[in-house]
C-alpha cells in the first residue's frame, strides 16, 4: 500500500513536471508556477470525490494551466468549475451548463459539441425568423397605415435576440483565436534567446492581449443584453 501511494505521488509529480532531481526541491525555492502545480498535486492526491474549480486558469502561466488540464483527465471524481479559458474548457469539459436567462440549461458533451449545438440553434433561429419574415411581407398597396397614436416599429430600430446571440458566438469564436495567438506568443517568448526577438514577442503578445481583453469585455456586456 505504501509503495502503491508512493507510486502515485511519483506519478502525478511527474504530470506536474516535477521530474528529476525537482522532485526533491524544497518548497521554499519554489517558484510561483510550481507552488500553484504543487497545490494542484495536493488536491488531487487527497481524498476528494468532488472538486469545485473557480476560474482555475487565473494568476497562472500557460504551462501550468495546459498541465493541470492533463492531470485533470486522470481525476475520478467529479469536476465543476467555471473558465474563460477555451483551450482549457476544450480539453477538461465533459459536459456544459449554461445559466442564461433564468434558466439552466445542460448541454451533454464536450465544448465543441456546446459549440456546435449553439450554432444550430441559432441557424434553426434565423430558418424560423426567414419564414415568418416572409410570411409577413406584403405588397406596398396592401399596407395599412398604423392605428392612430401608434408608432411603427421597424425591425431594424432594436436588435432581435437572435442579433444578439450572433454576436455571442462570433465574439466567442474570435475569443478562443486571440487566446490560441497569445499562448503561442507566450510559448515562443518562454523559449526566445535573442533580446530583440523576445520584446517583439512581448510587444505582439501585450497587442494581443488587448484585443483579446477588449473582446471578451465585450462578451460579458452583451450578457447583460439577454439578462
């Protein structure tokens, strides 16, 4: 049983990138990224069956964050968490809950099948709106003026639902490219040796980074817009 657990505790240090002589380190000379995995290591190694995850990608560096989802897989007990990280979301997620609109909704499958279920939901949508908009059309002599007092709404004086959750998902999908550019940057600047080339890939990864805070700012006020 001791041999078994020892075992373990290789094993998952091993996950953690502690390999070597590292697994002997004291944890004073540790750095901030090998804190956070040794932390990680403990929680897995307890017993727990359930493990609740709040933005577990937070204050963490790309390489953590791509080693904990892989130890993650190896978990047998239940994950909840919530994550803004795509790369993250795509490679730990089993199963998607989406709160929206006071409701609750459960999307069985991975995030690219959440993905794609939100996309035929809204082409589903658009078919529906077409037709009804068709349907609606009517010749300009037939038209009758509005009840007297009332105002004539047009459709393009206020954006539909179905606007607004076009945005989402086109917001989404240039979120998780922005991400994958800056975490390449990041890789790349990690692994640079020449000065030059590591500021322009700090200057690129800043630029991106940006952008991509810009978009997912965007993200969350449009949330309040189907609230």
């Amino acid at each position: 049983m001791i041999g078994t657990k020892s075992q373990q505790i290789l094993d998952l240090a091993g996950a953690m990138l502690f390999r070597g002589s590292a697994v002997n380190k004291k944890v004073s000379v540790l750095s901030g990224g090998e804190r956070a995995r040794l932390c990680m290591a403990g929680l897995l190694l307890g017993p727990f069956n359930v493990l609740v995850l709040d933005e577990p990608g937070n204050h963490l560096d790309v390489e953590t964050v791509d080693t904990l989802a892989e130890a993650l897989l190896d978990y047998r007990g239940t994950l909840i968490f919530t994550s803004h990280d795509r790369s993250f979301m795509k490679t730990v997620a089993t199963n998607v809950v989406e709160v929206k609109d006071g409701r609750v909704l459960n999307y069985l499958g991975d995030y690219a099948a959440y993905l794609a279920a939100v996309t035929r939901e809204i082409d589903d949508a658009d078919a529906i709106d077409a037709g009804v908009q068709g349907q609606r059309i009517q010749p300009v002599a037939s038209r009758k003026p509005p009840p007297s007092g009332r105002t004539p709404v047009h459709p393009s004086s206020a954006r539909t639902e179905r606007d607004i959750r076009k945005e989402v998902t086109n917001l989404e999908r240039t979120i998780a490219k922005l991400d994958a550019e800056k975490r390449q940057h990041n890789s790349d600047l990690l692994a640079a040796t020449d000065p030059a080339e590591a500021l322009r890939l700090h200057h690129a990864m800043t630029a991106v980074g940006e952008k991509l805070a810009a978009a997912e700012e965007r993200w969350l006020a449009i949330q309040d817009e189907l609230a």
